[in-house]
C-alpha cells in the first residue's frame, strides 16, 4: 500500500494513487493520439490497445489502503471519463484525442456506445465489486479478453462463424486465452488469497462464449455481467 511506503495517511496516499491512474490513462491517451495522427497507426487497433489500457487500471489497485474511504477515489479516473464521453460523444470535433484513440471509423457517436459502457462498468466494479474476485475477473477479462480478441481476429482470423455479429475462432480463442492469464496475473496482484486457476479457467471459458454470442458494442456490459454471475456459482 503506498501510504505505508511513503510513511502517509491513507488518504494522501490513496489520493497519490488516485493522481497516478490520471497521469496513466492520460498519458495513454495522447500517446496513442501521436501514434495515430504522426505514425498511422489504424484507429480500431489504437481502440482496443485503450481498451486494454482501461482495463489494466485495476494495477493501481494495490496501491489503495482499504482503511478509509478514499479507497473509492480509485474509480474517479472513470467518472471523470464518462463526463468527458458524453461530451465528448456530442461535441467533439473530427482532430479530438478521444474520437482518434477510441472509435473505429472516427465518428464522435461511437464515444456514447462501447467506451461509454466500458466506464461506467468499471465505475460499478471500482465501487460495488471493490477489490473482490468477481469485479477483478470481470475487468480483466473485458479489458484483456475483449481487448485482443478482435485485434488477432482481424489479423490473423481465417475460420469465420456468425451468430449476432461476425466473428472468428482465431478471435475467440484469443479471447479465452488472454482472459484466462490476466484474470490470473491481477487476482494474484491485487488479492493473491483468492487466486483459483479452475475458477478462473471456467469464468474465461462462460466470458469467451458470451462474446462470441454478443452483438457489437454491447459485449462491454454483456461480458462483464456474465462474469460477475458465473462467479456466484462456479
């Protein structure tokens, strides 16, 4: 915890953390801005790389004493995002950092769909679901699952299947795969005591067949919800 570190309150030390998540999302994003004005770099990859980056938040969580009520600054990085989604999803203009970085096709609307989700399921997770093995595996397995699966599935998907929306089993494995390990790395991190590979593998497993089941846009509330109930029964 990092008030113990640096020999702080709780409260400054979780309002330290709480500093930290700004400059890394932030940062993320403008640096992934450069990437795509200066360098090319495709804006729907440039989106799921933020999509990752948004989910590995949670690495913050470690830093946060659980002794105070500050601990709950740990999601106004998200809170903060959502007001600028929604703004941003309304007003923005063409050359806007958010509209490069989190859309596939540079349409500001797409801020109000999928991004927007994202934020509001990791503000539910960074409060309701708070440094518990539900809400760490239903992060993860959206940000690190979610994230990869369309990046390979567009490169690299050659087997093709269609339920609700096209999708791939080179895709879908990735899904499960990297799901399943990043669950593990930040159950580990945050609450190593909780650490249940089986548990893990079977939640991966449910999350990667309700994408593959998931129209667009909406598998950002889809997979997490399934997570979080799978988790009460496996």
């Amino acid at each position: 915890m990092l008030f113990t570190a640096l020999g702080v309150s709780p409260l400054l030390g979780n309002l330290i953390a709480t500093a930290l998540t700004f400059v890394y999302v932030f940062g993320l994003v403008a640096l992934l801005n450069i990437f795509v004005t200066k360098f090319g770099l495709p804006q729907d990859i440039s989106r799921k790389i933020t999509h990752i980056g948004a989910g590995s938040v949670i690495g913050f969580l470690p830093l946060y004493s659980n002794l105070h009520w500050s601990k709950y600054l740990n999601v106004t990085i998200f809170v903060v995002w959502i007001v600028l989604l929604v703004y941003k999803g309304l007003f923005a203009q063409p050359d806007d950092q958010a509209v490069n970085t989190m859309t596939r096709t540079g349409d500001r609307r797409e801020l109000l769909k999928g991004p927007l989700y994202f934020v509001i399921v990791a503000t539910l997770c960074g409060t309701l679901l708070y440094k518990t093995f539900p809400g760490i595996v239903a992060m993860t397995t959206l940000g690190w699952g979610d994230g990869v699966a369309p990046i390979i599935g567009s490169k690299y998907g050659k087997l093709k299947y269609t339920i609700l929306s096209n999708k791939s089993w080179e895709g879908s494995f990735s899904m499960f795969v990297f799901a399943f390990a990043a669950s593990v790395f930040f159950v580990w991190l945050i609450i190593p005591s909780q650490l249940n590979i089986i548990r893990i593998l079977l939640l991966a497993f449910i999350a990667t067949i309700v994408e593959g089941c998931s129209p667009k846009e909406i598998d950002n509330i889809l997979i997490p919800v399934a997570v979080i109930v799978a988790a009460s029964f496996v």
